[in-house]
C-alpha cells in the first residue's frame, strides 16, 4: 500500500494493467493488450493518450523525429507494454532513452508475455 500513498498515479495504472492480465492471462500479441488497456483506463479514470508523438530533445533542438508511446497517462507518466516471454536489459535502456530524449521523469515498463505480470517503475 506504501505506493499508493506515495505515488497514485503509477499505483492506478498498474492496478488496471493486472486487471487486463488477469482476465487475459498470458499468449496475446501486444496489440491485444494495447486495446484491453484502452479500455481499462477507460473504466478507471486514468486521462490516458494512446500511441502519442513525444518530442526528442538533443540539446536545445526538438529533433524532426520523434518517438512514439504506446500510452502517456496523466500528462506526465510515459507507459511502455510488452508481451515477451521474459524482459531484458534492453527493454529497461529503451525506456530511460525515451525519457531523457522526452524530458520526462516518470515511465512505467509493463509486460503482459509472462505467467505473471511484470512491471518496473523507471525514472530518468
């Protein structure tokens, strides 16, 4: 219960992916998941934006390319899902990247692919 204190935000956006995961269980492809999510913020109140252009900053310069988020909830929270049998040190990389490119602080790293939920709270 501690995070829910000290963090809701995160707290309600991972109660709503271990709502998905459990009604799903494991073995979709990661665009089921995508959608089941939608629905859950959806139900839950979580101000979600789906599949958003995030701007990279390199230096002062916001580049011409950008990346985009599976889901940015509450305006500040960067949400990367994955469905693999097993995340890596590279998924974790990935994630830190995006949000120091972005400028953001807080990202979650979720991952459907496994018998139990796996997610990882990241902060740049």
């Amino acid at each position: 219960m501690a995070i829910n204190q000290r963090d809701p935000q995160t707290y309600a956006i991972i109660g709503a992916a271990m709502e998905v995961h459990s009604r799903l269980r494991h073995g979709f492809l990661e665009a089921v998941y995508h959608e089941a999510l939608t629905i859950e913020f959806t139900r839950g109140n979580i101000p979600f934006r789906r599949e958003c252009a995030l701007p990279i900053y390199y230096r002062e310069t916001i580049l011409t390319c950008q990346y985009r988020a599976d889901f940015m909830c509450f305006d500040n929270v960067l949400v990367e899902i994955k469905a693999l049998a097993q995340m890596s040190q590279r998924e974790d990389a990935q994630a830190i990247n995006y949000l120091r490119a972005a400028r953001l602080s807080i990202g979650l790293l979720i991952n459907f692919g496994g018998a139990k939920l796996e997610h990882k709270r990241i902060k740049a």
